[in-house]
C-alpha cells in the first residue's frame, strides 16, 4: 500500500517555487505560529490526519503533544528545541517575499488544507493570510480559528445550514454573486473591499446556494460548520482503519 503521506527526500535549495514536498491522499492540518488549542487541533486532524507545520507551528504543535510531518518557513522563529526534535523534516525557504504560509502551501499537494494558527495573534499575519488565499483560487484551504472559519468560495456551491446561522461574505477584490437560502439575497449588489461588504448575513433555508463571477469572495461561518462545508466542497474524509 502506498504511504498515506510521502515527504521528498532530496530537499535542496534549487527545487522549483512551487514544487510539493509533501503528498498526501488525504487533507493536511497545517500549523501556525499563532495561538490555538487541543480542541482546535483535535477537530482540524479529524478530518485532516497528516500534521504539516510553518515556522514556529512547530513549537505549538510539540507543546500539545504532536508532531509534524515536516517543517516549512523561513525559520526565523522556531525555537532550538524544535529544530532539535524535528532534526529531518526542516525544509527552510529563506526568501522573504512570501509569508510562511504561503511557502508550507505551495509545497504541499492534497485534496484540501486546514489551517490552524494563523489568526487571532497579529492583525497584520492575519491579514496576510487572507490575501494568500486569493492567489491559490484551485487550491481549497479553510482557514480555522476559535469562532470561526473562513475560506475562499468557488464559482458555485450549495452548503446545508441550520437556518438562523450566521454567514458573512468579505470580498477581496470586487465581485458579484447570487445567492439562495439568505435573508438578505446578494444579486445585482456589487461587492468590493472599499465598498459592500456582507458581513453578518444569515441562513434562511435549509439549503444555501452561492455563485460568484470571480475567485475572490471569501466566505466565513462558524466553526462548528466545518463538516458542512467540507461535504459543499465534496472534500474526502479519512477512512477509520483505512
């Protein structure tokens, strides 16, 4: 049987900007360096079981008891002791022009990323982390926090919601969409970062259904919706025993 995840072994400085280290059949929980909790993690690895670090998410990782499969970033924070005990799966990426973030996803490859550690410390990472998520339209990345989730919406999708959940569209370059199953329904508005914005909208329907004109709305709900959203996007689940 082939590995679940596979890491390449002949990591060097020349590899191509975007060319995967690590494999996997299943979704990956990449770890920042902000703050979050065991049952943060407990959820993400639920449905994402292979453990991926940026920087110093190492060290958060180590101090709840888990390990990444490997390490990616600058390495401008991780501590001595976690360099020590991840001897092997540093993969450093010394250019600074993209954030940590950023290096860990274009070198990972599967079917969806969760992200834990990457809100709730500096407004400005935060803000970066969102503006990443822009420029990997195909990739599907759910950025998770204490409250909340957030992820970038495809062209279309439909998510079964409690009515009564809140839901809030933020655009990140201007866009227009339609919409089913809100109480306040988003056709013919136009949406821009400098202008509407949809925050707190709200489920009416037992179904929502959403379409966008272009790859740039980011849509977040609460992070108990996360099994709803991950079954909108038709993303696997690891098999138990499998």
């Amino acid at each position: 049987m082939a590995p679940e995840l596979a890491l390449c072994r002949n990591w060097n400085n020349s590899i191509g900007m975007n060319s995967p280290i690590v494999e996997s059949r299943h979704g990956v929980t990449l770890a920042g360096g902000a703050p979050f909790g065991a049952g943060l993690l407990a959820l993400a690895t639920r449905h994402a079981p292979e453990i991926i670090a940026a920087d110093s998410g190492a060290d958060r990782l180590l101090r709840l008891g888990a390990e990444p499969r490997a390490v990616f970033g600058d390495m401008d924070s991780i501590t001595a002791e976690a360099r020590r005990r991840l001897a092997g799966r540093l993969f450093p990426i010394p250019e600074q022009e993209t954030t940590d973030f950023d290096k860990a996803l274009r070198h990972i490859a599967a079917p969806f990323v969760l992200a834990v550690g990457f809100q709730g410390a500096r407004l400005d990472h935060g803000l970066a982390v969102l503006n990443t998520l822009t420029r990997y339209p195909d990739r599907r990345v759910l950025v998770l926090g204490r409250q909340d989730l957030a992820f970038l919406a495809p062209p279309r999708m439909r998510l079964s919601l409690r009515r009564g959940t809140r839901l809030s569209l933020f655009p990140m370059a201007p866009v227009r969409g339609e919409s089913t199953g809100l109480r306040w329904p988003i056709a013919g508005l136009d949406f821009a970062p400098d202008g509407r914005i949809g925050t707190s909208n709200e489920v009416s329907a037992p179904e929502v259904h959403l379409s966008f004109d272009r790859p740039t709305m980011l849509v977040i709900l609460p992070v108990r919706q996360l099994p709803a959203v991950l079954k909108s996007l038709s993303l696997p689940s690891p098999v138990p025993g499998g």
